[in-house]
C-alpha cells in the first residue's frame, strides 16, 4: 500500500513567529538550573536499589577466577550484538556480564503494563533475517522484544557465556599481565584482555530529586522495577485489580507513561499524571503481521527497510523514494518529499532546503497539537497537553489510548510547568502549584540517565587504565575516541553508544555496525600475537579534530527544545558534553566508508600493538 503524505494544516493557518515565540516561552517556564542534578539514582534509600530485580531471584553461585579473552559489560542490544559480532570473528572465550537475571536489557527490566517498542519491529529488531524471526506485529509488545534478545544469545551460542545478576564493581589494567583485572559484586576476578562496554543509554533508572521524598509512608517504585505484587495483575495479564481502591500519581508523561497512564486510568480509583512537559503523541495502528507481506520479502528486505527509515528520521528521501514506515517518524520527510516532487524537485540550497522543511515541521506538530482537541473533551486539560516545541526536542511517541483517558472522571492531569516539577512530598502525598494531593502510590516514569556524567549511568564504581589513570576523570570533559571505540591509555576498552560516531535512525543497527567494527580490531590483535591494542594520541587527535570539524552544529536547536535527555536537562552547550545527538555531517553512510577503507587498508592504522600472546598471566 502506498503511504500518502499526511493532511496537515496549511501554511496560511499558523503564525510561525507566534509559535516560535510561544516554543521559547514554554521552554524558558521549564528550565531548571540544576540540569542532570535534579534527578538521583535508585540507591535503596526511598526506593529499590538499581540492581535488585523484582523479577526473578537471585540463583546463588560459587564466585569465578578465571582467564577470559573478552568480557562484554551489558546483556541488552549493544552486548548481544557485540556477543554476536566476536561470534561471527570466531572469538567464543568470552563473557557477558550484567546486573539483570537474563538478556534484554531495558527489555528486561521494563515490564510494566501496556510496554511495546515505539519504533517499527521490522526495523528496531536486528538479524531478522539471519534468524527467521518475523515479529507478531508492527509494534512488538516487551516480552516478544526480550523473549527474542534470548532467542539470539541461544541461536548464536553465547547464551552459556552469561553472568547474569552480577553487578561489575571494577575494572583495572594491570601491565604485568596484560589484562584488565575485572571485580564483580558476586566475589568475581575475571581476567580479560579485552573489555566492551555496552552498558547502553536505559540501563540506569533515575528518580527526581523531590524535597522530603523520604517522608512519604505509601507505596513507591520507577516503572522499570514495575511492582505487580502491589498493583495486581502480572506481565503477561496486567489486570491491575489490586488498584480498585487506590489513589495512584505517576510522575512523568514521556514515552513509557503514556503506555501506562491508560492502564492506570482503567483500574485505580483515582490517578493523577503529573506533567512537566508533554509529549506529542500521534495515532498507533499496529496491526498483525500480514502473512502474506512477510512471505512476499525479498532477500536484503530488513537494510533496505532501515536504509529507508534513517533516510527518512535523519536525512531526507530521495526523488522516487517511497516510505516503507508510513509512520510518526517518518511523516516530515513524507511530507517535504511530496512538496518537492510537486514543484519538480528543484535545486535548493541547504539554507533554502530546511527553511522549507521547517515549515513542514509546523504543520505537522500544528496538527499533533489539534488532534490533542479531538480526543480531550475537557478545554483547559486538552490546552495542557499540547506541545509546544520543534518535533525531534522529545521523543515523537503514538497511542490511540492515552489522550481519551483523560475523558474518564477518575483521571486528573498535574500540570507543574510553572513550578517545573513536583514541588514536595509529604507523608501522604505530594505538593504540586501549592496543593497537596494524597495518594497511596508514587510511581516514577521519570527515565533513565541518558546523557548524565559516565558515573551516574555506567555503575562502576571504578575503571581505571595506564597508570591508575579513571576513565571519569579522563573524559571529565566529554569523550575523547579513536572512531568512537577507543581511548588512549585505556587499552583493550572498548565502548558502545552515542560517542562521536555515525548515527543511524535505528539503534541496534549502529549497535551492530559498531560491534562489528570492534570485532574486527579485536580479532586482528589476536591474530597478530600482539594482544595490546591501544590509539595512539596523534591518531586520537587527529580523529577527534575530524570528527569535531565534520560535526553537524546542533546548539542553536537545543537552546531551543525544552528540558529532555535530549539537550542534557536543558544544560547550557559547555556543559551538554553527553548530549546524546552528535551527528557526523556527512551522514552515516559516509562514516561506515570511513571505517570500512580503514579495516580495508589491513595496518590498524593510528593503533598501538604490543604485547605478547605468550606472556604469563598468572594471578
């Protein structure tokens, strides 16, 4: 079926200035001075600790001293594709270690009602084809995703490898050996040459940082650490009958509240959703799996679906492409394309081009706004949830459920933008414009540290290389990469993420194309009997002022959002040294040539290699 360009207001109906003025106020009313400090980790203090899961108990286990040529820190994508990844280079010693009790990642933790991806399945779940795996639909629910992050691990052979409910305490480089001496909380020494670090961006749940929190006396827990014992219901039925008699707030309305907010409107006596910012939230089609669509795909079919995707979310389309997602994400690009392709594609500027794709831009989030209108009967609540910022400053979300459940009486929404967050907790609730709510639950949708200081969000307590050196005191200032993977003085580390490297609209995508890329490095090391592999500070430098010279300015775009994970809490450009988006200009097929000439050329090129595959590594 061809996808149409949507219908969106026309230029002539909206004020552009006045909405650019009316953006910046609703960001200037939002900003807190604080940035990332506003929020705290889950350190057991008025919530679970980050790593006790809720799940599953702990099986008990002898600790482990063993020689290991990698081991892998994180279970969710970024560590299976780089499981994946040393598979296909034909290095099977390693291990997989993570604080979860299985594979998945957010996907395991996650588990609250109503969890699907929000990205296209057919896209955001990687080796489709390598696996014969076709998802149930276009939106996979939580445990399909986490079912088939096993699946992979089983199907590849590295499901055997895992240390599973082991939280890493410490990672060391000792020269004598070698070897980064790796220490974990079960009383493991672990000696890897190797070490990747694929914690991912949602590994490290964060609570707001509201005065008197531990005052309160009712119920609380962060949606990642979902609490159905409490609630009712279970994962696989989430009927939470258990809240028929409760008054519940959750805090937050990004991308996993409004999956919840319905739920919690179905069953609680009474819910509260307390709003900071809101987000835009389109309609959410997700129909089954046509069978016969999926027996109709052609060999290559998934890169061509996440090539078109990128080109759409990242880039522009092509004169004669067609949009393949049909989605929230690819609607701008759908529509811009259809505009051009009217006035015959004509040659424009770069300035030229995205003055035009702005407009573009204001229709569509002019007509996310007026949707909000059709489905909330009440004026003031449906004025509340509009959003009033460029489209990509919150993550674009879709549900058909959560607009209309602010129609139920039982459901009130929290606006507390002008006091830029929830003011207090007391003993029996919480302090919002001054008033005092009472419930008996606290719920934190309130995300993850995305873009906060590595301390915050990789849970290490210490990663130290050459000379003692600290990994937190050497990018104190941003990160510092040999191709985004690598670090002078931290030799055999690697790291998976954002960090100044190609971007592509699907993460696991990046995640594998960087897996693959440290694989290759890893594997030549070995290959070579010089098992040190380490960037020199001249080619370091060098790339570092490649990358920063070829790095698309963003800075003018996140003065503009409002506060998110996006721009760092609103930090000012100095301070965003993890903004999450560091885009390399030329795009990212230009950065996958980049990396491909360079494994072409065979020398390892700006990489150190010393070091003896013979030499002792006695404990």
């Amino acid at each position: 079926m061809t996808c149409l360009p949507s219908r969106t207001p026309s230029a002539d109906e909206i004020d552009i200035p006045a909405l650019k003025a009316r953006y910046a106020h609703e960001r200037d009313k939002r900003t807190r001075t604080e940035g990332q400090e506003q929020y705290a980790r889950l350190t057991g203090d008025v919530v679970e600790d980050y790593v006790t899961d809720p799940h599953q108990p702990v099986t008990p286990r002898d600790a482990i001293a063993e020689d290991t040529d990698v081991v892998v820190l994180g279970a969710g994508w970024s560590g299976i594709m780089a499981a994946y990844q040393l598979i296909k280079q034909g290095i099977t010693d390693f291990r997989v270690v993570d604080t979860a009790g299985d594979f998945g990642g957010v996907w395991y933790w996650n588990r609250y009602p109503g969890i699907q991806c929000d990205n296209e399945s057919y896209i955001y779940l990687p080796l489709l084809e390598e696996t014969g795996f076709m998802p149930s639909r276009k939106f996979a629910d939580g445990r399909e995703i986490q079912g088939y992050a096993r699946a992979i691990a089983e199907r590849f052979g590295f499901a055997d490898k895992a240390l599973f409910h082991t939280q890493t305490k410490g990672l060391r480089w000792d020269a004598e050996i070698d070897r980064w001496r790796v220490s974990t909380n079960r009383g493991d020494e672990i000696h890897a040459r190797f070490v990747i670090i694929a914690s991912g961006v949602l590994n490290m749940p964060k609570l707001p940082g509201i005065p008197g929190i531990e005052k309160f006396k009712g119920k609380m827990f962060h949606s990642a650490r979902w609490d159905y014992d409490y609630t009712g219901g279970s994962y696989e039925n989430p009927v939470l009958d258990n809240l028929a008699d409760e008054r519940v707030a959750i805090v937050g309305t990004g991308a996993t509240a409004i999956q919840i907010v319905p739920y919690l409107g179905r069953y609680a006596k009474q819910t509260y959703v307390v709003q900071r910012t809101p987000s835009s939230v389109d309609e959410r089609p997700n129909p089954p799996t046509d069978p016969d669509w999926a027996k109709s795909l052609q060999p290559g079919w998934q890169n061509t679906r996440q090539i078109n995707f990128h080109r759409a979310a990242m880039e522009a389309f092509h004169p004669g492409d067609e949009d393949l997602i049909c989605d929230i994400w690819t609607e701008i690009s759908r529509n811009l394309a259809a505009e051009l392709a009217e006035e015959g594609w004509p040659a424009l500027t770069p300035e030229q081009f995205m003055a035009k794709r702005d407009v573009v831009e204001f229709r569509v989030m002019e007509r996310l706004r007026r949707r909000v209108d059709d489905l909330v009967e009440d004026p003031a609540t449906a004025e509340a949830l509009k959003p009033y910022y460029r489209f990509l400053c919150k993550r674009p979300l879709s549900s058909d459920e959560y607009y209309p459940t602010f129609n139920r009486p039982n459901v009130e929404l929290v606006d507390v933008s002008l006091a830029k967050g929830v003011e207090a907790m007391t003993e029996k609730g919480f302090v919002a414009n001054g008033k005092e709510y009472e419930v008996d639950c606290m719920i934190f949708a309130s995300g993850f540290e995305v873009t906060s200081d590595l301390e915050r969000r990789w849970g290490i307590d210490t990663i130290e290389g050459r000379d003692g050196a600290s990994i937190y005191d050497h990018w104190r200032d941003g990160p510092r990469t040999f191709h985004g993977v690598m670090t002078a003085g931290f030799p055999n580390q690697f790291y998976m993420g954002y960090i100044q490297g190609g971007l592509n609209a699907s993460v696991t995508e990046q995640n594998g194309r960087q897996g693959y890329h440290i694989a290759h490095i890893i594997a030549e090391a070995l290959k070579r009997g010089t098992p040190v592999v380490e960037p020199t500070q001249t080619a370091m430098d060098a790339y570092v002022a490649h990358f920063e010279g070829n790095e698309i300015d963003m800075s003018a775009f996140s003065r503009e959002c409002t506060p998110s994970y996006f721009n760092n809490e609103g930090e000012g450009e100095g301070k965003a040294k993890w903004r999450l988006f560091r885009a390399y200009a030329p795009g990212w097929n230009a950065f996958q040539t980049l990396l491909t000439s360079w494994r072409d050329k065979g020398d390892l090129e700006g990489l150190s290699l010393t070091g003896s595959s013979a030499k002792s590594h006695g404990r």
